[in-house]
C-alpha cells in the first residue's frame, strides 16, 4: 500500500482552464460545422434538423437532472409541452409573436412547469419518483386536453405566425429562418450549459449524485439544489418547446407525451448520460436513424430501432459519446 | 472558557428501550475528548442525536450558546457542528481538490453560484491549498478520489471537515480501515487540528484513544459512565465491568 503511495508520481497543479475553454470551444465549432453541413447536405429537410434541435434541447435539459443530479424521469415532456404552449398561447391569444419574446416565453413556462414537476417528483426516490415523473406528465397531458379554449385541446394549437427575426428573416416555408435561429440558440444554451455544469452550483449537483448524505454533511441543501436545477432544467426544455412551436407553428398534445418523454430518455441513454455531448450525440443518431430507418423500411422500422437500442445498452452502457470517450483514453493509457 | 457545546439530559428510547438515558456532555474549546463504549452501548444513536438526525425525547443541544435541539442535520453543521464518517463518503469522481473547494465555497454561501470557476477564485484555491498541503495531500490534488488509497481518503475526509471551519468536530472513528502503516499520517492530521477546536472522537481503537484524547467519557447501555482522565479510565471498576461484563463482575464480587 505505502508502496503505491510512494511511486504516485507528483502532478503539478495543472492549469485545467484554458485545456476546458479549448475543448469548448472546439465543440461549439463542431456543433456549427454539423449544423452548416446539415443545411447543405439537407436543403429539403430542414424542418426535421430544426425538430431535431428543438428535441436536443429537451434531451440536453433531461441530461442536466439525470445525467448530472441522478434524477430519474419519464415526464419530461411536460417541461417542453409547457414551453411550447406557453410559447403558443401567447402568439394565438394575446398577440405576442415576436420570436425572442415567445422563447422568453417558453423558457417561463418551462421554468413553472419545472417548479411545480420537481417539487411533486423529488418528493419520491428511485421507482417511486418515476412513477410520480410519469403521473406528472399525465397530468399536464390531461390538464392541456381539458383546457381546449386556451390550447385547442386534440385539435392542437393552430395558427401560430411569428414575425420575422429582427423584422427582416420571415419564417419561411422552407424552414430556412427556423433553422439558422435554432442552430444559433442551441448553441447559446449549450455554451451556458457547459458553464453552469462547471459552476459551483454544477459541482454540488455532480455531489448529490454521488453522495446525497455527504453533501449534507457539509451544509447544503439537497432538496433546494435539486430543485433549483429542476427549474434551469424547465427553462432549458421550455426554449425547446417554443423553438418547436415557432418553427412548426403548431402545438400539439404529443409535445405533452409521455411517449416524448421516453423517447428523449432513451435518447440521452444512446448518447451517454453526464454529458451534454452525449445528449446532442444521442439526440441527432436517434432521431436521424429513425427517420431513416422508417423512410428505408416502414413496416420494421421500430424493430431496427429497438434492436439498435438493444445493442447499445448491452455493448455500450456508457452511450456512444461515453463509450467512445473510454476507447480514446484506453487508447492514450496504451500509448503512453 | 464559555463552553461551545453543550449536551443536556438527552433521552432517547425506541419502544420501550431506552438507548440514551440523561446523557450530558460538556466540551469547551480546544477540548480532546474521546466517546468509547462497547458494542451496543449507544455510540451511534448519541452521535445521530446530537448531528440531528434523530429527535431527542427530551433533553437539549446547545451549540455555541444557542439552542439547536428543534434544527434539522444541515443547518446544524451551518452553526459549525461538523461530523466525519465511519467509512468515508466522498465522492468517486471528484478530485481532492474539487471537494474541498466546494466545502469552502457552501463555507462562504457561494456553492449555489450558477457561473464561474472555482479555480478562478483566489480565496477558495488559496484556502484549498493550504488545506492539502496540511493533510499532505498535494500531490494527488487532481486524481480522481477513487483512485487515490483509503489512508488518503481518510486524511482527504479530516481536510472536508476543517475546510467548513467548525467548532465542534465529531470525528467518527477516523482512522477505522486504515491500513497500519498509515495511521502515523492519520494521528499526525489528529494532532495538527486547530487548537480552538472542540473534538469528540468516537473510537475503537485504545491506542489512539489514549494518545489523542485528554478527557475520556464511557458509554454504557446507553448512561454515561465514566467522564474523566484517560489515567483513569482504565482503573474504573465500572468501566471494566461493562467492558469485560458480569464474569469479571462475578470475579471481583466473589
């Protein structure tokens, strides 16, 4: 033992900040050489990629009290659904359809929704905060359905026009407009995210979810903490939900699913869990291989899906940005 | 000296069992006291009792002159009543370094601060060295605590305690699985601790007792039965009754 103590090679106090701010800002570039190529390599999907954006908010939003805080949901959709409609309300019945003030909107909305779900979820550990996160959703599903006069109920909400983006970018029919503004607020959210996970607040939450009791023991707030990143974690998914009901126009109860909710789960599984990486990761390969698979077969494709999911959890526990994460530092851990 | 923690005629029975009967315990700044007690003797409802993770029956506990008896765990170790635990609990994936900033940024009031790094601050990054240069913990700063070996893990949980500046200190058996040749460094930390600090270790191991502590209080089936010198303790016909039980009672008897 003393042994191994011994031979423990003394590590320089290393400068982590600019080796962090470089790789973030790597990933932003990434992130926007992606979106780039989308555009060009999709011309005629581009209302997909701009759902797909919307979804990785709710996915990244997902990440940060599952990935980061060890909270298990599935109704998480109701945090988005809340954003969205929130979003929508607002352009169909009180006239505010400037695109920032409807996000703002959302991202209220969200923050409410997040409130109110977080303090009704936390109450529970383990299977029973599941079973309550997926009441939580019912209901707000429920509420949405009764409240026709405001939300349009089954029908959905129709009739959302924005006005264009600083009164020259008109939300056009080829989703052009849509998507250069949800490229450009996922990767705001995301720039935010990777500092808020890196704040001391971020810190606490990675300690809840390794060790409630001794974050305890030195004096904070489990449950206030948790809460607390339950509400960032609405703002994040109301953003999603608005950016959805702006670029679709419409808002309908499945963005109050729990199929939704699910889904956006297993979509941060498939991507790794504890990273917003893994969340954009899993966000994009999930929804493009379904879009793919259900257009190349239509009548399997949900089994190709699930087999692919399947295999994921069984091979790569980890999500494909965890799992590629563990190669590359075996393979760094082999060269040196 | 004012006393800065005080214990007074705590009870506590589950049932009908009464685990802790009229304990009180005083300690004044500075004090080393030892808590012992054989298996069963209600070491663990006694220090759950007064952290506030069980409510007394009756009884009350004063910490620096104010009454913390109704308060729940958290907000007592706000007031500087500060515990470490038996078998560590830190977290796997932080580094040293990172557990004990977050202790003195929650310290401060600053761990629920959304923006910022805490190595950009250079209070805390000044006041974490300082601490891992005490505990001799340098050189494994930024290892992730998994990785780094019990002995450490242990020097790395006193480090947790002294970083939220407490007044009293309840150590739980710190040095417990910690290989032989280690608990030199482990004694070492023990005796470097604050010389304003109250301590109450609750600890197996004599050895350690006797060197570490200058008062020792015995536990026995839940009453206090002995508060007195080390010296002492060992010459206590009680002590030893409840220790070797009713044969060497019987013997002494016969």
């Amino acid at each position: 033992m003393a042994a191994v103590e011994h031979t423990s090679i003394a590590k320089p106090v290393q400068s982590a900040r600019p080796n962090w701010l470089a790789r973030d800002l790597i990933g932003v570039a990434v992130i926007l050489a992606v979106a780039v190529l989308g555009y060009f390599l999709f011309p005629n999907n581009l209302a997909l990629l701009t759902r797909i954006l919307a979804i990785a908010l709710l996915v990244l939003s997902i990440d940060l009290v599952t990935g980061f805080c060890g909270v298990a949901t599935l109704g998480h959709a109701a945090l988005f659904g809340a954003g969205a409609y929130a979003a929508g309300i607002a352009a169909v019945h009180w006239g505010i359809t400037d695109p920032f003030l409807m996000i703002v909107i959302g991202a209220v909305g969200g923050a409410v929704a997040g409130l109110v779900s977080g303090a009704v979820i936390l109450r529970g550990h383990g299977l029973a905060q599941l079973v309550l996160s997926i009441a939580v959703v019912h209901l707000f599903h429920e509420a949405a359905n009764k409240a026709s006069t405001y939300t349009g109920g089954s029908d959905g909400l129709a009739g959302i026009s924005p006005d264009p983006i600083f009164g020259m970018f008109g939300f056009d029919l080829w989703g052009r407009t849509a998507y250069g503004f949800a490229v450009a607020l996922l990767v705001i959210v995301f720039v935010l995210l990777r500092l808020l996970t890196r704040s001391p607040f971020g810190m606490l939450c990675r300690g809840i979810k390794e060790d409630p009791i001794r974050v305890r023991a030195m004096g904070a707030s489990v449950h206030g903490t948790l809460l607390k990143m339950y509400v960032i974690s609405g703002v994040v998914a109301g953003i999603g939900g608005a950016l959805n009901a702006i670029s679709t126009q419409v808002v309908g109860l499945d963005s109050l699913s729990f199929t939704l909710s699910a889904e956006s789960l297993v979509m941060l599984v498939l991507g790794g869990t504890g990273s917003l990486y893994g969340a954009l990761i899993g966000t994009v390969s999930f929804m493009w291989f379904e879009d793919f698979v259900s257009a190349a077969n239509p009548f399997h494709w949900l089994t190709i899906v699930g087999a692919l999911l399947i295999a994921v959890v069984l091979f790569a526990p980890r999500g494909l940005y965890g799992s590629a994460q563990l190669l590359l530092e075996r393979f760094r851990g082999a060269g040196k | 000296m004012s006393a800065v923690f005080q214990v007074q005629n705590l009870k506590k029975a589950f049932g009908g069992l009464a685990v802790t009967q009229d304990v009180s315990i005083t300690l004044n700044p500075g004090d080393r006291v030892a808590l012992i007690g054989p298996n069963g003797a209600g070491k663990t409802t006694f220090v759950n009792l007064v952290t506030g993770h069980l409510v007394p029956d009756s009884g009350k506990v004063i910490l620096a002159g104010n009454d913390v008896t109704s308060l729940g765990p958290t907000p007592r170790v706000r007031q500087g009543l500060v515990r470490s635990f038996q078998v560590t609990r830190l977290f796997p994936d932080m580094t040293p370094e990172e557990h004990l900033a977050l202790a003195v940024l929650q310290r401060t009031g600053r761990s629920g601060t959304i923006f910022g790094h805490y190595q950009a601050k250079p209070d805390v990054m000044a006041e974490v060295a300082e601490l891992l240069h005490t505990l001799g913990l340098d050189h494994i700063a930024t290892r992730r605590v998994s990785e780094i070996a019990y002995g450490q893990q242990r020097l790395l949980e006193i480090a947790l305690a002294l970083a939220l500046k407490p007044k009293v200190l309840l150590l739980d058996e710190p040095a417990a699985g910690v290989p032989q040749s280690d608990t030199p460094r482990i004694e070492a930390a023990l005796a470097g601790l604050p010389s304003d600090l109250a301590v109450l270790m609750i600890e197996h191991d004599m050895d350690l007792v006797f060197r570490f502590a200058k008062r020792v209080i015995v536990l026995a089936a839940g009453a206090i039965i002995f508060d007195g010198s080390p010296a002492d303790v060992t010459k206590d016909a009680r002590v030893r009754e409840a220790y070797l039980g009713s044969y060497a009672n019987d013997r002494s008897a016969a």
